[in-house]
C-alpha cells in the first residue's frame, strides 16, 4: 500500500489488524512488530523531513491497531488472563526451534531439504538473481530475537516463544525479491520449489500412513464405548519434546487421539474443560470430579503405582455418572504405552479393548459391579 493515500492504509492496515486479531495474539502481536519496524524504519530513512512530518505518520500507523484494541479490552475475555510469564534461556530452548523449521519425522530427508534450500537461496544471491528487502529482512531478524527472548509461557498458553521461529523464517522468504526475472531463470527455481514440495509431501504421506495405521487401530477401540461416555486418557510417558532435529520422536503422539471418541461416540474427555479465557468456548463440567481429571492436555502415568490414583478419580466421577441429565453411558480410561497386561491387579476396571501399546479399560464401582453380577 505504499504510495497510497495515507487513509486508505490505515482503513486496510485495521481491517487485517482487526483479521489477525480475531485469529490469535500471538499473530496481532507479531503483525504489530512488523509494522512497528517497517515504519521506524521509514522514519530513519527520512529523518532529514524533519521530526513532524515522521510523528505523524508513525501516529497514523498506530491507528490501525486501536479497532482491535478497543475489541481487546471490552469483550474479549482472555484480557482477564493473568500474564504469569515464565522464562527458559537454556541454549536447545531458544535454539532448537530454527534447527526443527523442516521437521518431518525424517531427520535425513529434512537435512537434505535445508541444505537444498539454503544452497539454492546462496546460489540466487551469488549470481544476483535475487535481492533481500532490507524491511521485510529486519522483520524477520525482529522475529527471531523474540524467539530468544520472549518466555516460553504466558497468559497460561505454553511455547510462545517456539512458535514464532516459523514465523521468522516465512517473513525471511517474503524478503526474497526478484532482481529481473527471465523467463529461464523463473522455470528452474519453479521446478525447484516443486521438486523440494512434492519430495517433502511424499516423505510427510510415508509418515503419516504409518501413523495412521497405529491411530486406526485406537480409533476402532473406540467403536466399543457406548455413546455418551466418559473418557479419561492417560499415558506412560511425559510429552517430550524431540532433539535437535526433531519436534516429536514419538510417533503417533497420544496427546489428542482420545478426541476421535468425541467425534465418533460422541464421549466427553477432560480436555473440553479449556480455562475461561484460552478458548472462545469453554465446556464447564458438571460434575467437580471430571475437572479434577484435567491434566492438560493428558493424564500421565509412569509407573504402576500410578495407575490406582487415576482409577480412583476415575471412580469419583463413575460413582455420580447418574447424577447428570444426560446420565453418563460410562466411564472409561484409554491408557497409551501401557496393555492391559501391565495393569495392576485388584482394580476397579475391566477391560474393553486391548492393543500394542495401548489398552482400553471401563471403571466400574464395586457397587455397580455387584449389581452387574447378580
């Protein structure tokens, strides 16, 4: 919009503004950097204008963001959320977010596609193909500082900081402008970028088809909960947080797998119960019990003697399960990294489903299973 009449960048400048805020804060905040920086840049860039004319464009371009704003601190209700900000300066923290940019489950086809990449962009560069925007670079140079100094969680939402690496890197590509374009030239980037997309894409399906298949056999466990259940799920290990190459080495992750139950049967799970503020719906329990099995996003279980705490907030919530309209068909754990050989004896449980690596198991009370019994 350079060059237009300054209202209509401003009116524009609010209505994406006012876009990008509705989508997340995280992105309103780091679209206020960029135009923060562009127009400082402006500045210096004409300071020799004198000191009234740089004020008020910079007053204008501030504009831009008081409809968001005003949206913000009048209705929203994540503004109530306390700021608790906590930091991690540890190197793989702060690092590891650029060096995972490509990660895909394949640690050899993500080395080759970076190595492709800064090749081909160096190559550009050498012979004179292409030229960086010195605004948009500074962008992106603004945007990986804040990955180095932003804390890692805030107003209760975790890797803030991570997350804007990515960020960094696509604004790094939009720097990357055309010196003259020739037609020859233009062909062979272009086969380029396709040949690294399909490649990627091709390694990206290989990984999922083999995810799928594990997923698919938890989903059809599923199959045999009756709608309207409760479901608990919990898992063996703590969610980790992959290496230098890698976002996740545990493939599938058994964080959100539990969700196809919501979808298919219709089953409520513990993570439906957001904190007011995070999410623009928030599902209250109705019975204390369920919210006391939270445990964002999964309940952990690492050894044995872990699995008889969980049954029994299980069997908090079981003991009530008439006491909600619509009564509760059930209440279940879905437990991932663990069979049902390694469940403990003596439990209030039966078995539903058993698999490789993950077991479905019904809580059932002593008094419902003497009932059942008679």
């Amino acid at each position: 919009m350079e060059g237009r009449p300054r209202w209509q960048q401003v009116v524009l400048g609010a209505f994406f503004a006012l876009l990008i805020f509705l989508a997340h804060l995280v992105a309103f905040g780091l679209y206020a950097v960029a135009i923060a920086a562009l127009e400082l840049r402006h500045a210096r860039l004409r300071r020799r204008e004198g000191l009234g004319p740089a004020f008020l464009r910079l007053v204008a371009s501030a504009s831009q963001f008081i409809p968001a704003l005003v949206l913000y601190w009048a209705i929203s209700p994540s503004h109530g959320l306390p700021l608790s900000p906590h930091f991690n300066f540890s190197a793989f923290v702060k690092l590891s977010p650029f060096t995972r940019l490509l990660s895909s489950g394949n640690p050899h086809a993500d080395a080759a596609a970076s190595l492709i990449s800064l090749a081909a962009l160096v190559l550009a560069l050498t012979m004179r193909q292409v030229r960086l925007h010195p605004g948009l670079l500074l962008v992106a140079a603004l945007f990986a500082l804040l990955v180095l100094v932003l804390p890692y969680s805030a107003m209760e939402s975790f890797f803030l900081d991570w997350r804007i690496a990515i960020a960094a890197a696509f604004m790094l590509l939009a720097a990357i402008v055309p010196r003259r374009p020739r037609p020859l030239a233009t062909a062979i980037a272009s086969m380029v970028i396709l040949l690294l997309l399909g490649s990627r894409s091709y390694v990206l399906a290989q990984d999922w088809r083999v995810q799928g298949k594990v997923i698919g056999e938890m989903v059809a466990a599923f199959q045999r909960i009756p709608p309207g259940s409760f479901i608990i799920p919990a898992a063996r290990y703590p969610i980790e947080l992959g290496d230098w190459t890698q976002t996740r080495r545990m493939r599938p992750p058994p964080e959100h797998i539990v969700a196809y139950a919501m979808i298919d049967r219709q089953a409520i799970i513990p993570s439906l119960f957001a904190k007011a503020g995070q999410n623009p719906l928030v599902f209250e329990p109705l019975l204390p019990e369920m919210k006391a099995l939270d445990r964002g996003p999964i309940a952990r279980v690492p050894d044995a003697a872990a699995f008889r705490p969980l049954v029994q907030n299980a069997l908090a919530v079981a003991s009530r399960a008439d006491e909600v309209q619509p009564p509760l068909a059930g209440v279940y754990i879905a437990m991932y990294q663990w069979g049902c050989e390694d469940w403990l004896a003596g439990l209030a449980v039966q078995p539903v489903a058993c698999g490789q690596g993950f077991s479905v198991m019904r809580v059932v009370p002593p008094a419902k299973a003497s009932e059942e019994a008679g």
